[in-house]
C-alpha cells in the first residue's frame, strides 16, 4: 500500500458506486438477520455451553459484518483528499451509525526516515489513547507502549520492513494511558524513493480488540461444549454399564419355578428412549423365592443418568433382600418407600411388586403409583383394578395396598413403566397394548409377546426408556 506522499505511481481510483453500494446493502441486511438470531439466542439457558457457543459464534458474526461494512464504506469513499492537510488520515465511513467506535477506528501512520517525521492520523491518536496534536510516536517509542511479550514481534516486523522491503502484516497489544488494553492490527509497506532505497514506512493500524475477544469467547465455547460432549458420553456409558450390571443377565425366555407344575414363561426387554437417548431408571426383573413362589418386579424413578440408575440399583437390591425375607407385596412397598426417603439422592418412583404361588396359582401384589398390570385371556385384555398405593418417596408412613387375582393356564400377564406408552403422537394409555391381543393369544412363547410389544412401541416417537416384562402362566 505505497503512500500517497511518496509513492511514483497515482492513487487508485475508486469503483462504481453502484456496485458498492448494493454489497453496503446486502451486508447491513445480513447484519441485522444474524443481529436477531443473536437476540433470540439471549433467552435461553445461560448454563446451556452449546447455546453459549452458538450465541458467540453469532457476535463474533455481527463483528465481521460490521467490520465489511466499514470496508465497504472505505471503499466507496475511496482516499482522502489530501489537498487541504497532508497528513494522512483515515478515511470516514458515510452514513455509519458506528462511527466512533472501537470497532470501526482505523487509523494511519507514516515514519518518514529521512526527516524523522512522524505523522499520524486523528483516528490512530484515538485508538492509542493520546491526546489529538500530540507529538506522536516515533518507531523507536512506539514498542514502548506494547506489552513486553509483543515487543520483539513489532521489532521483528518493522525491521523486515525497513531492511529487507517486506510488507508488514501482524497484531500485537498496546497499553493505553488509561490502562486500556487494545488489540491492534498493523500492515505496511516501505516506501521507496526515486532510487530504490526506503525513504518512509506507511501502516494501517486497526482496532480489533472486540473482534479477537468474540474469537476468544466462540472458542472458550467450543471447548465448552466439547467438554460437556466428553462428560455426557462418559456419564452415558457409565450409566449404561450400570444398568447392564444391575438387570437380570438373563436373555430369551426363563422358567420359574424352574421345576414343577404351573411354571411361568418369562420374558423382558428394556427399550431406551430413541427421543432423547438418556438412560432412565427403569428397571423389571424375575426370580424364584426360597419358599418356590416367584417375584416379578417392573419400576421407574425420576431423572437420568448415572444418579437415576445408581438409585435404581438401590432399590432393586433391596426391593430382592426384602422378597428373599418373604415380605409380603403390600408391606415391601412401604419398606422401599422408606429407603427411596432416605437415599442420598431424593427422587420420587413408581414400582410394581408381584408374588405368584405356582401351587395356587394366585397373583399377589401391590403398587406404588404405578400402571396396572394387564391380564390378557382367551383372546381378549384387560387392566387389573389397581390397590391404593401413591408414588414412592412422595410421603412418609403411607400404607400400601395388597390384592389377589388367580390366574389360569394360558393366561398372559403384562408389567410394563408408563414410558412405554407414552408417545409423542397420542395420548397416554393402555389402547394400543391391549390391542395386541389377539397377538398374544396366537403367540406360543412370553418372548412371542414381547417381541409384538417391541414391534408396536420401538418407534423413535417414544418418549422415554422403558421396560416390558411378560408372563406366561404354563399348563
């Protein structure tokens, strides 16, 4: 960018207004889309590092468009006339609003190295904090006003520039009277007399402090999210391996009792949420009590992540120690409703807790605010009238209540969470599981059932994990 005092060749001319002023159009107009997407981006969580970053990314994008604008203004005004001063000046942007601010200053200098004369322009006495007509700085004091560390890059590019002709493109930071700390921009070019040798040294300095403190948020942002992105996976793995180690190992279908007469066909399955892929704390199991009679257990808590299946594996495990001891479903939901009070982790939950007696064929059970289990028969299903039983952990010394139903060979028992049928499209209800009779009815396996129920519910508008477990009562 030779000097109009000293370059040999005429100033450029500037291009069609027209043409300019169409791009000043477009930019302004895509300044103030990205302007309200920024504003819009204000009203959500400020905890949120995804929506921090991308609310930094759109100020960093204001900045830049800003920053066009005011180039395109330049361009449009093209150089200063320098007929009545010729000290160089920046060139004033038209009709822009942000005259004046940090932003948009952008100042001129030139060293003269046979006079030793230093010529700024009003705009650089502005940036650097100093008063208008002061005598300003020479190439020799000028590094006095850089933080030590950017010294020896300013040094390095002014002596690329006067010795060896290299243009000179770098930033560094200065220090201003007030204490401010500035973030400048400088290029430059030599300037060369009628012989080849360096006559002066000419330099835009720009102001981009706001510019470079937007890069610096939009990347603390990133690594935010980064960060939140590594925790969330690792937390969700963790979660995962939990779950796995706390569910019953068994796959396919199990026999319980394993030996006699009128032995259940059990089957389960646990189908995460394709909405939100969280890991919730549902949990079912089955298993065979001292006495011969068989548990079948299905529940939910509050919350996901590694708080809601480390609480889950809580419960469970004393939900199995208290069936163990031959604790009746009425009073084991009283005793889990005092632990889940107590945990470390409050949190309210929902459970499920049957006894069937192979010899009597009779189903015990109780629930705490949980769905009634489905009972499906010759073709046709319906919910078991649900004993009295309220959330667990939502108050103390609750009672809860017990109740019998005798079930027959071939009958076809249903436990399942309410996430499995809460959909997005529909509201809550048993409907569509008890449409799946006639299903049931010509299955010949409980893993034939639990198959229909994946089919129907293991859509992606499911919204939250779930567990299914079917019971098949054998002749």
């Amino acid at each position: 960018m030779p000097s109009p005092l000293f370059a040999d060749h005429p100033a450029p001319q500037p291009p069609a207004h027209d043409a300019v002023d169409a791009l000043i159009h477009r930019t302004r107009r895509l300044r103030g889309d990205v302007d309200a997407v920024r504003r819009d981006a204000v009203v959500f969580d400020e905890d949120d590092p995804q929506l921090r970053w991308q609310r930094a990314l759109c100020e960093l994008a204001v900045q830049h468009l800003d920053n066009l604008d005011e180039h395109l203004g330049q361009l449009r005004a093209g150089l200063p006339d320098r007929s009545a001063d010729d000290a160089p000046r920046a060139v004033e942007v038209p009709d822009d609003p942000r005259a004046g601010s940090p932003l948009s200053r952008v100042g001129s200098a030139e060293w003269n190295l046979l006079t030793d004369e230093s010529r700024w322009s009003e705009e650089l006495y502005e940036i650097f904090g100093r008063p208008p007509g002061s005598t300003p700085l020479s190439l020799d004091d000028l590094p006095s006003v850089l933080l030590a560390e950017d010294q020896p890059l300013l040094t390095a590019m002014v002596t690329g520039c006067l010795v060896d002709g290299r243009p000179m493109d770098g930033e560094f930071r200065i220090v201003r009277p007030d204490g401010r700390l500035r973030t400048l921009h400088m290029t430059g070019e030599p300037v060369l007399d009628g012989e080849g040798s360096t006559a002066s040294m000419w330099a835009v300095l720009r102001d981009v402090s706001e510019l470079r403190r937007g890069e610096q948020a939009v990347s603390a942002n990133r690594a935010s999210v980064r960060r939140a992105e590594h925790i969330e996976r690792t937390e969700h793995r963790m979660a995962v391996e939990l779950q796995e180690a706390v569910l019953p190992p068994w796959r396919g279908s199990l026999r319980l009792p394993t030996r006699g007469p009128g032995a259940l066909d059990i089957a389960a399955h646990y189908l995460p949420s394709q909405a939100s892929g969280l890991i919730g704390g549902d949990w079912y199991d089955a298993m065979e009590l001292p006495d011969g009679r068989t548990l079948l257990t299905v529940g939910d808590l509050t919350g996901h992540g590694i708080p809601a299946t480390s609480t889950m594996a809580m419960m469970l495990g004393a939900l199995r120690g208290m069936a163990v001891a031959g604790i009746e479903p009425g009073a084991l939901m009283g005793h889990l409703n005092q632990v889940l009070e107590t945990s470390m982790q409050p949190a309210l939950g929902s459970a499920l807790c049957c006894r069937f007696d192979p010899d009597t064929s009779v189903l015990s059970w109780a629930q705490a605010g949980h769905p009634a289990p489905l009972l499906f028969r010759h073709g046709s299903g319906r919910l078991l009238p649900p004993p009295d039983g309220m959330l667990l952990g939502a108050a103390s010394n609750v009672a809860f209540e017990q109740d019998e139903v005798r079930l027959y060979p071939g009958d076809v028992l249903v436990l399942h969470t309410d996430g499995l049928i809460r959909r997005g499209d529909r509201g809550a209800g048993p409907e569509a599981l008890l449409a799946l009779a006639p299903r049931f009815a010509e299955a010949r396996t409980a893993q034939e059932c639990v198959r229909s129920v994946v089919e129907e519910f293991g859509g992606t508008d499911r919204l939250d994990d779930a567990c299914v477990l079917v019971a098949r009562i054998g002749a």
